[in-house]
C-alpha cells in the first residue's frame, strides 16, 4: 500500500487501454489488498499501479451494499449539499477527519472488459466515488481540508511515520 508522501499518490493516473486478461487480475488483485486493508474503496495508484482503475464495496446511508470497479472514471456530477462527515484513507491508516464532500455523485466509466457503465450515489457511497476519483487524479482527501482540520491530519501523519508530501496548502 502507497502511504502519504508517496509521489506515486501525488500524479494523475493513465487511461486503461488495454482491457484484456491482466486488467481483469488487476481489478481481482485490488479486491484482495482493500477488503485486507478493510477499506471500502481502493484506486490502483494506492498499489502502485498508476492506471485509472478503482474498486469499491460500499455502503450508502442506508446501508445498501454498492459493490463494483470502474475502469477510465470520470466524475461526471458531484452537487446536492454539501456534508462534512468522517473521512479516511487507506494511505493514512487510521487517521480520519470531518471532509466536505457533495452528498450526490455520478461517475461513468467502463468495466474491465470494456463495458461502459454510469454509477449514482448518495451519502457515504457519494463520498466514497468522490475520494476515488480524487485519487486518480493525483488527490487526497486532505486536499479538501483547510484551518485546523488539515493540521491536526498533517500531525497526526508525522507523529505516525508518514511524510506529507502535499501540493498547495499548507496549515
């Protein structure tokens, strides 16, 4: 897994286009190391694989399973209001914080085999196609933190070992 600092995490990732048997290994393989991880989502660029590739398995807030992977995402909507809820990250073990993110989104892609796909979420699964996609395009969700938030997130970092390497803001 690729932590915080990493500049693999930091770089857009690159169009898939190939969608033969090795993508279909990497979407099994991604499966694998996020339900390991206990995550809810994971983007390639978190293993290392600097393709635009994320899986998910994902509840929304009224606990429906949402269970996929989209290859080539696009975030094509993200509106309705705006809700700062508990956010966390795969490549910040656990260190969480209240993030704002739009509680209504669409992302369109396809599947690994090529089939295109559109996916609407609401809530927590909204959030979690939001975070995806930011990771694809070289995003944390500490990138949408500001003020007091996103020092308290840089800290807890350091004190565990990770380095932040983050574009823009700082404090």
């Amino acid at each position: 897994m690729r932590l915080l600092g990493d500049p693999g995490l930091a770089a857009p990732c690159e169009e898939v286009t190939d969608f033969g048997p090795d993508l279909a290994r990497l979407v099994e393989d991604m499966f694998a190391t996020m339900y390991a991880a206990g995550g809810v989502g994971l983007a390639a660029n978190q293993i290392g694989v600097p393709l635009r590739v994320f899986v998910y398995d994902c509840p929304d807030d009224e606990d429906l399973r949402h269970l996929g992977h989209l290859v080539n995402p696009r975030l094509v909507t993200a509106e309705g209001v705006t809700v700062r809820g508990p956010e966390g990250c795969l490549s910040l073990p656990g260190i969480e914080a209240g993030t704002p993110r739009f509680d209504e989104a669409v992302v369109e892609g396809r599947t690994a085999d090529g089939s295109p796909v559109r996916v609407s979420g609401t809530g927590f699964f909204a959030r979690c196609l939001q975070h995806e996609c930011d990771h694809l395009d070289g995003g944390l969700y500490v990138d949408h933190l500001t003020g007091l938030r996103r020092q308290r997130v840089l800290r807890a970092a350091r004190r565990s070992g990770l380095t932040p390497v983050l574009r823009g803001r700082t404090g």
